[in-house]
C-alpha cells in the first residue's frame, strides 16, 4: 500500500478533507465482482468486544456497505461494500469517518506492518517507567509505615506525589488516550474504568497529602498501573504469538522486485505497486513477489507453503509460480499474473485472518456480553460506593472499595474467550497444512458427523493417468488433445500430456461441468467426455475411469484412466470410523469406477453417475435426516455442493470455483488433512467452552469479594490481568499440543507428506 494512500487515509479519519483520498482508497481496495469491492483497515485502537461492537456498528449503517468484520488480535476491520447505491458511486472516505464519529483512527492495513512492534516497545517502556517509579514510591513508604514523624511523612507524601504524577501520564497514557476517545463519544469501553480507578487512586491519595493525613496511596496507584501495563503487556505478547503463523507468512513475501520494461530498462519497485502483465526478474535465491508465469528461464522453485512438500519443483516458460515460493537455482523472467493483494499469500493470510474474525455462535454471544458489561460495571460500582457510604459513611473507604469493583470486573478475558481460540485453532491448522477462511466455519465443522466425499482430485490425486494411448490412432489422439486444451479438468490434463504440441481448436466451445467438452466445427461437434455425453449411452466402462471422443455422437476413439487414491486414504477413513463419522462418495464418475475405489477403502456408501444437481439433492437429503455433512470436493461441478453443505472443504489442487465455494482449503496430499481439521476443530471448542467458564468463574469469585471490601486496587488489578492471561494461556493449549488420541497418526502423517496408502 502506498505512503500516499497511508497518509490520505489517516488524514481524512482525523476530520480534514484530503481530495486524493477517495481515488487512493478505491484503487487499493479489491474488487470482488458483482459490483462489490473489499476494503482492509487498521484501527489500533480496538481493544475489546465493546469496540468490535461500536466500530462494525457505525459501518453497518451505512447503505454501501454489505458486511463488515473486525479482528480483535490484528485490529483490523474488513470492509465488503457496493461500488454504487442509488445510482452514485461509492466514497469509500465515508467509512473512514464513521469510524472516527466513534472515536478510532484508521489507516489502510498492510499484514507487514510494524505497528504491533512499536506498540510493545511503548508498552515494555511504560512498564519500566512505572516499575521504577512504584519501587521508589515504595521506599518512601517504607519509612512513612515505620512510624515518621508528622513533618517528615508529609515530605515523603509530596515526594510520592512528584514522582507518582508524572508516571501515571507517561505510563497510563494507553488507558487514558481510549477512556477519552470513549467517553467523548459517548460510550464506555474497558478502559474507561481502568482509567477511573487510577485516577480515583491517586486523587484520594493527593488529598489526604494536602490535608497531611496519616495514609496515602501513591505506591498503590502506581502499582496498579504497573500491574495492568503487564497485563496489557503479556496480553499483547501472547496474542502476536497466536499468530505467529500469519505473520511469518507475511514475511514470506518480499518487499519489492525488479521490474523490466518493454524497453529493457529495469526498475526496482515496492510489490504492492507491481500491476499483472508487468515482467519481472526473480533471481537464485530470492522469493517469488506475486503469482505469474514464466515467460523465459528453468529453475527449481521450493513449493513447500503452498504443497507442503520438501522436493523442489522444476518449473519452465509457460508454467506458473505462486507469490511466497523460493527460487532455488537460476534466475526466471515471470509475467505478473495478481496484484500483490490478490496473490496466493494475501489469499492464505486472508483466509487466516478470517478464522478470527467469523461470527460463530460463541462469538457472537462474547461480544454481545462485552457490549453491556462496561455500562453494567459502572452501575456496579456506583452501587457499591452509595452501600458502603450507607453502612459506613466513610468516603475514603467506599471509593478504595468502588475502585476495586471497577477494576476487578474489566472484561478483558471475556472478550478474548472465543477470538484467542480461533486465531490459534487457524495457526494449527496452518501447520497441519489446512486453511480456514471463517471462524464460524471451525465450529461447524466440529458439529459434522457425516464426511460427503468427491473422487475424482479428493479421494484420488487427481492426476490420472492414460493407459491405452498406444491403442488409440494418432490423429484422433492429436484431436481429443486439442480439445483438451480447453479445459483443466484432470482427465482433459491427462490426454493433453499424452500427446505432442498440439493447438486448440477454433471453433464454438463449451464446457459443461460434469459432463465434458463440446466443439462445434466445419466437419461437425466434437465432444470429448463422459460416454452418455459423447454417445448418448452410457455403456459400460469395467471399472475403469475414461472418456470418449466423438463426432456427431459416433464414437472415434476410447481413453481408458487410472489414477491413485490419495496417501493415508484408507487410515483417514479409519480415523473418521474412529470419530464416529460417517463416510460416503458423491462422485460423477461411472459407477462401476466408483463401486471399487469404495470397496478398496471400505465405503459402503457411495453414488456415482451424479449430476451437480444430484450432489445437492444428496446433501440435501442427509441434512433431511438430521445429519450435518461436511462436502469435500475439488472441480467446477462440486462448487454448488460445497456452498449447500453445513461445512466444506476442497485441496489446494481444487479449480478456483471450488477453492472459494469451500470453507477450507488442504494444502497437502494426504486426505488425514480431514480427520486432523475435525479434532483440531473439536479441541477449539472445547477450549472456547473452558474459557467462557474461566471468565465467568472469576467473575463470580471474584466480584463479591470485591464489593465485601476484601480485595484492594491492587489486588484487583493482579487479578483481573491474571483472568486474562488464564484465557490465554488455555487457548495457547490448542498450539502445543497435537490432536492427541483418535487422530495422532493421521496427523503425523499429513506433517511427514510422504505417506503413500
């Protein structure tokens, strides 16, 4: 993303008019088709569920924008919007300033950002400050508890209050900044009590000073924020370290490439500046910036983040390189095929960042709790301070007491039960090779208990192979391969590899999903594909995959297939038996083709000769019965089936259709990429489920004993930010530990990826 578009973005969130913006964000916005675009936002000051609340709220208010989510761990606000409304063409400026009516500034998101660098600098900095302060406070108040006299007890007061003030502003500016913003914005969020209490504290303190009371409060007060600042520390800490695999993708990508052009002049720019049909030279050792083709050069390229897979790759003119893989050996000319923004790793580290930002059920009710709970603890407190005042009327006391009932209820933990989980459940999966595009899609993929499965590129590698070329006339081999070229199904592949360099046909073409290629030429219509739609009969095929080629329905010539099932097929069936999962096959193929691969794996439920229409209605059919399907499928024909279905998957080989219909996406050959998603999913759950019950457990413990008068500030403070390092430390359970028990094996497989079955 550009400096301009940077520097436009954050001036009109401040309030000033800057003409260059509107352009400058719709340019780096994506265009999703359909007449929506999408939009990604930084906002650094989202801190709970309060804020995810407030911010998606001013959004949706506005009639451009279809949907909009906000990540609490990247902070940072997907935007998908309608390009025009009523005729008039959308500014995208005007949910800059929606967000900053509501108090947050907003810049454009760019995932190799060093924001979150900078703020645990500051961070660990106020944390020392305040440290070094309290510990001196603390001296002083050693000598005051020891039994000073009058005089020199006053000094050390004012000493105190000297050394507390300037710390508490330095050291709690993170808290007062939000308070601020909130307050004077009307609302609340968690730092608005933070900020009371401190101030509350200190203020308490600086009054019994002037009026040369025996007690002051000045370490307490600089000890809390001491506290809270490691608190927000680790918090901060811990959350990077969820996600700790996206950004090491984001590091994957480099920052810039050389650019060559039409006149061989060459130009070294910025990746996000690099436009598709740019060339661009990629040298030994260097990183490939964006998805292209090679246009000149051979070299061995390491595939491993996106296959999985250690064995290098040979690539050559005409084939193409995904952003993030490693050039090995010799230098390649690519031609730029994506933006930096719509290239293979912006697409992984979307799908990764959309884990956490899906509203799944348990979402949903963390962050409706956490947009009452500010105003409830106030009233809490207020409540407090007029019941002690009732029983004691001891001002000084009954505001300590209120200020740990302010203090001691934040709901920092309860807001980070179900993101923290999620954006840690994405990372895992990341490194058992699957990817996750939507939170939501993890709760329901633990809810599945039947597995609906392709075969064709899903149970089976998908790269078949031709059998019988040597029985097949070379001029109708030479013709089948010519209108194979129109297509990247898997079979078409297979017969276009088996012949010489040969040129597509000229001619009207159409593929029909599930059915195969028709051509209409001088000499009549070609169609290469399934024997009912070449011949209009659907024969038999003995158990062999194969397509037929035809002219005018008269057959010309017979491909016969074979293609291996996927590695760790029959133990990831097993693993599924295991789970209490049923399995079935929705395949097109020819039943006969079906029938044995189910039989070699042991599947007793299987169809074939299925239609995409048919794939729905056999969904369909399961969820009739009560069963809720998780539909894993790779081609064009299987992206209807794989949006109808409660949860869906598809491999990294699937076509693009399939790709985005699906809810995630395997990286890896093995199938165990399926039973190792369900328990990871299952254990994320189950993790979310603990959490909820950790926020609400302390709550309960925690808050009559504050509102007893048992805990102080202080103690209030450590607790609270121990909840929230509980939730998160419990969620940091799901990345140590593999899916233990029912899937161990099958994960073990998918991680070693040289497992045949």
């Amino acid at each position: 993303m550009s400096c301009c578009a940077v520097g436009a973005a954050t001036m009109v969130a401040e309030g000033r008019q800057a003409s260059p913006a509107s352009e400058e964000l719709w340019l780096a916005s994506r265009d999703l088709g359909g007449g929506l675009r999408q939009t990604e936002l930084s906002v650094p000051g989202a801190y709970c569920g309060a804020c995810i609340a407030t911010i998606e709220g001013a959004l949706r208010t506005k009639p451009e924008v279809e949907r909009a989510r906000v990540n609490l761990s990247s902070r940072r606000v997907s935007i998908v919007w309608k390009e025009e409304v009523g005729g008039r063409r959308t500014d995208p400026c005007d949910f800059l300033h929606a967000i900053a009516e509501r108090g947050y500034q907003t810049h454009l998101f760019s995932p190799g950002g060093e924001e979150g660098d900078d703020l645990l600098k500051q961070l660990i900095l106020a944390v020392a400050v305040s440290g070094f302060a309290a510990t001196n406070i603390m001296l002083l108040s050693v000598s005051v508890w020891s039994g000073a006299d009058a005089a020199t007890r006053d000094l050390f007061h004012w000493i105190s209050a000297l050394i507390a003030g300037p710390a508490l502003i330095y050291a709690g500016r993170f808290f007062y900044k939000s308070a601020w913003n909130a307050v004077r914005h009307g609302r609340t969020n968690m730092d608005v009590p933070i900020a009371l209490a401190v101030s509350l504290s200190y203020g308490m303190s600086l009054h019994e000073t002037i009026g040369h009371g025996e007690h002051a409060w000045f370490d307490a007060s600089v000890t809390l924020l001491f506290f809270l600042l490691i608190g927000r520390t680790l918090d901060h800490m811990m959350r990077g370290r969820a996600r700790t695999a996206i950004s090491g993708l984001a590091r994957l990508s480099p920052r810039g490439a050389t650019v060559v052009h039409p006149d061989g002049s060459r130009e070294y720019r910025a990746v996000d500046e690099i436009k598709p049909g740019e060339r661009l030279i990629v040298a030994a050792g260097e990183r490939i910036p964006v998805d292209g083709r090679v246009v000149y050069g051979t070299s061995d390229i390491d595939r491993s983040v996106v296959n999985g897979e250690s064995s290098p790759a040979v690539v050559a003119t005409g084939d193409t390189v995904q952003a993030g893989t490693l050039n090995l050996t010799g230098p390649l000319t690519l031609e730029a095929t994506a933006a930096a923004r719509d290239s293979f790793i912006a697409e992984i580290i979307g799908m990764m960042e959309a884990a956490e930002g899906g509203r799944a059920r348990y979402r949903r009710i963390a962050d409706r709790a956490a947009r009452f709970y500010s105003p409830a603890v106030h009233l809490l407190a207020l409540l407090t301070f007029v019941g002690w005042m009732l029983v004691e009327g001891d001002v000084r006391h009954a505001l300590l007491i209120a200020v740990a009932v302010l203090i001691i209820t934040c709901p920092c933990a309860l807001g980070l039960a179900v993101p923290v989980v999620q954006v840690v459940a994405a990372g895992r999966l990341f490194q058992g090779g699957v990817m996750v595009k939507d939170g939501s899609a993890m709760e329901r993929l633990a809810e599945i208990d039947m597995v609906l499965l392709d075969k064709t590129g899903t149970l089976t590698i998908g790269r078949p192979r031709l059998v019988n070329a040597h029985e097949i006339a070379p001029c109708r081999l030479a013709k089948a391969a010519a209108i194979a070229l129109h297509s990247r199904h898997p079979i078409a592949v297979a017969i276009q590899n088996s012949a010489r360099a040969v040129s597509p046909l000229a001619g009207g073409i159409r593929e029909i999903p599930g059915a195969g290629i028709e051509v209409k030429t001088e000499d009549g219509v070609y169609r290469l594909g399934s024997r009912n739609f070449a011949v209009g009969n659907p024969g038999s095929d003995g158990g062999q995959s194969q397509a037929i080629l035809s002219l005018d329905f008269r057959e010309l010539a017979c491909f016969r297939f074979e293609d291996r099932p996927r590695p760790a097929s029959r133990e990831s069936i097993e693993a599924l038996a295991r789970l209490d999962i049923a399995t079935g096959i929705l395949s097109g193929d020819r039943e006969p083709v079906v029938a044995a691969l189910a039989g070699s794996l042991g599947i007793s439920n299987w169809h074939g000769d299925l239609s995409p229409r048919e794939k729905v209605k056999a969904c369909d059919a399961a969820a009739e019965a009560g069963h809720k399907a998780l539909v894993v499928g790779d081609g064009i024909n299987d992206a209807p089936v794989l949006r109808a279905a409660h949860v869906s998957m598809a491999p990294a080989t699937a076509a693009d259709v399939g790709r985005q219909a699906a809810d995630f996406v395997f990286m890896h050959e093995p199938l165990s990429a399926v039973p190792f998603a369900i328990e990871t999913s299952r254990h994320a759950g189950r993790l979310i489920r603990q959490n909820f019950a950790l926020a609400i457990g302390y709550n309960v413990i925690a808050v009559p004993i504050a509102i007893l008068g048992y805990a102080t500030p202080l103690i209030a403070a450590v607790a609270m930010s121990t909840s929230s390092l509980v939730v998160v430390f419990n969620a940091l359970r799901l990345k140590r530990t593999l899916a233990a028990g029912k899937v161990a094996k099958a994960a073990a497989l998918i991680q070693s990826g040289a497992v045949t079955s």
